[in-house]
C-alpha cells in the first residue's frame, strides 16, 4: 500500500521505476481507477483540494516512489508559473481520460472493455522484446477491476479471445495475436 481512502495526503509522488495501480473500495469488489507508469505523478489531487484521499494506491510490482512535501510543491507553484501550468494541464488530461473512461465502462458491452483495457495496457506500459507480450503482469481480477467486470466474465472474455485468435495467454502474460481485431472491438464496444 502507498496510501489509503481516507488518509491525508502530505506529499505529491512520483513513480520511477514499477507500476502502480489506483483504486477505489466498492461494494464487493474494486474498481481501478487509473495505472501509473514510470515517471509519471501521482497523489497530487486531494492535496490540491485539500481533502483526505478518494482512492488506494498500490504498488502490484517492485516499486520505486520519489515522495514530495505537498508544501514544497505548494512554495515552487507560487514561485514558478510555468510549474503551475505543468500541474494545470496534467490535472486537465486525467480529467479528460477520466470522463473518457467513464463513457467506455458504463456504455461498452463486456467484450469492448476488456479490449480497451488490453489496448490501454499495451499503450501505457508497452510490449516485451517478442513485440507482442504486454510488459504487465495483472491477475484476473485486476484486470477484472480495470476493466469494470467480474472476474469470471473477465476470465471467459479472455478464453473467448483466445479460441478467436485475437490474444495468446501464459499464466499472467498476455501476448496480442491480431491488434486490429482487438480495436476494432473496443471501437465498437
């Protein structure tokens, strides 16, 4: 755990090396709300706000997190109004692939999410040396979570791909067979 709903924040972070998910405790399961790749900030927002957290942060590998005083943060934005922008735009993305992503999971049929999550994850995190293995390694259940389904349909999605040749599954890696047909079902949803 890097830090918990509820908690205060005090620090801005920064992940450089690892992956991180962001999550929020629902009713039975939880939601993945965004993963954070190196060199990528993160925790940042409720300070700004100044409110206790909304979400988890998790670490789901070897991590390595630069922790920032939310103070010194505070004292160099004043200073430096090209800073201030950096946060400006960074906060005005996220709330742009957030309403994005918001659209996705609650209008995609099952099929649509879980391509868009394999997409993302290739996106954000890149392909092994094969060129074709996702370079993350989630379980069932998280990639579930990010894609806002049950595990179990997660798992029979998955076999579904599989026997249509679209991705090829090892234990936890995921190696995309045909990426055209995988976006064209996310685009369809």
């Amino acid at each position: 755990m890097i830090y918990c709903e509820g908690d205060e924040p005090r620090d801005m972070m920064c992940l450089l090396k690892g992956k991180v998910k962001i999550y929020k405790d629902g009713v039975g399961r939880c939601q993945i709300i965004r993963m954070i790749k190196p060199v990528q900030y993160f925790a940042y927002r409720a300070g700004f706000a100044q409110e206790p957290y909304l979400t988890c942060a998790s670490a789901f590998e070897a991590c390595t997190v630069c922790i920032i005083p939310l103070d010194v943060v505070e004292q160099l934005i004043f200073c430096n109004p090209n800073l201030a922008m950096f946060f400006i735009k960074q906060l005005s993305i996220d709330l742009g692939i957030a309403d994005e992503r918001t659209v996705s999971l609650t209008q995609k049929h099952i099929r649509g999410r879980l391509s868009e999550s394999l997409l993302f994850l290739r996106d954000n995190y890149g392909l092994e040396e094969d060129g074709a293995t996702i370079s993350v390694y989630l379980s069932r259940e998280d990639l579930a979570s990010l894609s806002n389904m049950t595990t179990s349909n997660a798992i029979r999605t998955l076999m579904m791909f599989v026997s249509e040749h679209i991705i090829a599954i090892d234990g936890r890696k995921i190696r995309i067979i045909d990426e055209d047909r995988l976006r064209k079902i996310s685009r369809r949803g």
